[in-house]
C-alpha cells in the first residue's frame, strides 16, 4: 500500500527536511531541492527559499514576466511569497 505523506510547505520543512529518515538534496540542474528517504524510497520535490532566489534571477536574466508557485495557503508565514517579492521587485 503506498505511503501518504501530507505535500505542503508549511508540512515539508518543519517535519520533513533533514527529519523522519527524510534528507534534503540539491539539484543543480533544476535549481530546486528534493527529499529523499532511502529506507522507505520516498522522493519529494518543492520549492523553497533558495529554489524561488534562483527562479527569481531567471526571469530577470530573460526578462520575463512573473512567477508563481504552488500553493499560496501552504506559505503561513509568507516565507515564499517574501522571497518572490524581494527577488523580482
């Protein structure tokens, strides 16, 4: 049977990341950081602070015209909402 494990922010980074056999890797293709936890073969990919900075600085560098990420209820603290608006202002 498959493993449900709650999938927002505000869960991931308090219980998750470097917590319950879960550790936090960086793809530095992807600019973005993954969980993975051997034991259970658990692969978990988000954004973050340090991923939404790197998105930031691509869409300065191709003049784009905005960023979004998923989902804005799961930000309580406003943390990535912050990073996006002090990234692109």
């Amino acid at each position: 049977m498959e493993k449900r494990i709650p999938s927002s922010f505000k869960y991931l980074k308090p219980n998750l990341e470097n917590h319950n056999g879960f550790t936090r890797y960086w793809d530095s293709t992807a600019r973005a950081p993954f969980l993975f936890n051997e034991e259970e073969n658990i692969f978990i990919t988000y954004d973050d602070e340090e991923s939404l900075k790197e998105k930031c600085k691509y869409i300065k560098k191709h003049d784009l015209r905005g960023a979004m990420f998923w989902e804005y209820q799961a930000d309580y603290q406003l943390k990535l909402l912050q990073t996006l608006y002090d990234g692109l202002k």
